[in-house]
C-alpha cells in the first residue's frame, strides 16, 4: 500500500544551478518533489542542453514569479563557428559544413552589430504555440511555419575566448531573445554559419549563478536545510522602490482597502512593509492618493 505524501506550503525563491540534460519543467518537478511544496513554478525556460540559474518560486512567491520572467538574462555561449544544424544548437542535425577563416577582430566586429534593439525571429525548434502545438512538434514533422520576428535588446556583448572554430560569448540580453538564433545570425554574418554546443545562464535580474545551488546539493540536505537555502518573496521584487506602513495602515490594505501615507510616494508599484518589516507585498499609488494593495502575500503554517 502506497501512503501519499503531504503537500506542505513553502514559501520562497530557490536559485537552482539546473543541470544539462534537464528540462525546466523536469527540474522544478524534482525540486518541488524534494521540498514536499504544494506549490511551485519556474521562470523562464532554459533548455534541456542548456544549465546555470533558474530561479523557482515556492507558494506565495509564485505571485512575483512574473518579475523574474520578464527580467533581463545573462548567458555564456559556446559558438562552434563553420558548421549549421537544423536546430541551432549540438542536438540537431549536421546542415552545412564550412572551413572557417575568420579572425578575433572579425568577430568581435561582428558581435557588436548585434548590439542594441534587433529584429530575431524565433527558431522552429522552440516552445513557442501554433494553435496549441509546440513549435518543436511541427518542426520534428518536417513542416515548416511562418514566425513573426520580434524586437529583442542585446545590452552588452563580449568575447571571452576565440579559437579558429570555437568562441565563447558573454551575453545579457532582454526576455525573449534565443541565444541559439544569436549563434546562427553571428555564423551568418561572418558567412561561414554557426552553431550553439554551449549555454550556461550566469543571471536573472538581480540572482547570479554564485548564488545557486545544484540539486545533488538539495538532495543531501535535510527538509530545514532546504528551507534556510530559500530566497524570500521580496528578493523577486528588488527593483521596485520600497515603503513602510504602521500597523493600522497595515491592517485597512490586509482587508482590500487602500491608505494614507505621509510625505513623497513614488508613483508605479511600490513593496509594502509593516513596521516590523515583514513584506506584505505589492500596492500601487491610486489617482486619490492612497496606496491600493495589488498583489498582498499570506503566509500560512505548514
């Protein structure tokens, strides 16, 4: 007789290193198998070829989940110069081979047309839905459909290592951008095509991969340990200006309703805090002046 196990409500960020071979889904499956969590979501896939962090948000953290998703990324690519494949990257299949006469300079010139706001279309070998089907499955068929090219921002690009065939790039960029595409547009360019064998995510708005932890590290800790390796709610929100609230305040925005504060308010969305500094979360400056609650988190016992 099997005995189920009891879904216990975990609050919290978990900073995962995933690893390759690993889809997002399959990771936060596992995590949220270790912690016994009722509740749990990823932000922004990376994949299955692809490890470094991916942020995982635990119960009420799920509600800034979105903040994360939304966030610039940075990535270390690997970019195997002089061969294409049909998926982009070391997974597919051998397209075209070329011999490669391209110097450092060459490339890094290269890189830097990529700088700014750019048109990229996405890959056929994505997650991306056509009438509810991945992208990837119409791919994997042989059919080909049309993508609409979207705007994407590559803020800073470097070049870390440049062998004859091989470079290692150093990429922060807006959400949305296909580091795969980035590889295959830099080949194209330099007009010997390329490929991506290589991508590891160092940082997700204000995480870096420093502060991540593997699953085998998750495994061997205790159900304590893995919850004192949790990030709080508020970590997901750092970039939003912050206010304090006293207890009655405190008290009306619990109950819906929106309140006073004394003295300058920023306007947009703003974290809430009690004067204990417990974060109550997200409200918003109201056209009548009051702060009005937007996103309010509740913490409830295991």
């Amino acid at each position: 007789m099997q005995f189920k196990r009891t879904k216990r409500n975990v609050n919290g960020v978990l900073l995962l290193d995933k690893p390759i071979g690993f889809s997002s889904n399959q990771a936060l499956q596992k995590a949220k198998w270790l912690y016994q969590a009722a509740k749990a979501g990823h932000t922004g896939t990376l994949d299955p070829l692809a490890t470094g962090l991916l942020p995982l948000c635990f119960g009420e953290a799920t509600k800034f989940a979105h903040y994360l998703t939304d966030a610039d990324k940075t990535y270390v690519a690997t970019l195997k110069l002089g061969v294409t494949t049909n998926t982009g990257d070391a997974e597919g299949e051998v397209l075209t081979t070329q011999a490669v006469n391209v110097s450092r300079a060459q490339f890094e010139q290269v890189c830097q047309q990529f700088l700014g706001e750019i048109s990229q279309v996405p890959p056929m070998f994505s997650a991306l839905k056509h009438e509810g089907k991945a992208m990837y499955e119409y791919a994997r068929a042989g059919i080909e459909i049309e993508r609409k090219a979207r705007l994407i921002t590559i803020h800073h690009i470097a070049v870390d290592d440049f062998k004859q065939d091989e470079a290692v790039i150093t990429v922060t960029c807006t959400k949305g951008t296909y580091i795969r595409t980035l590889a295959e547009d830099i080949g194209k360019q330099l007009g010997c095509g390329a490929h991506l064998i290589g991508l590891r995510r160092t940082a997700t708005a204000n995480y870096t991969i420093a502060q991540t932890i593997t699953l085998e590290q998750l495994e061997a800790m205790t159900l304590e340990q893995r919850e004192a390796a949790l990030l709080p709610e508020d970590s997901a929100v750092q970039h939003l200006p912050a206010i304090t609230l006293d207890n009655d305040s405190v008290f009306y925005l619990q109950q819906g309703q929106g309140v006073w504060k004394s003295g300058a308010v920023p306007k947009g969305l703003l974290r809430l805090y009690s004067e204990q500094q417990d974060f109550l979360g997200l409200g918003e400056l109201s056209s009548d002046g009051k702060i009005a609650p937007k996103r309010l988190i509740r913490h409830m016992e295991n």
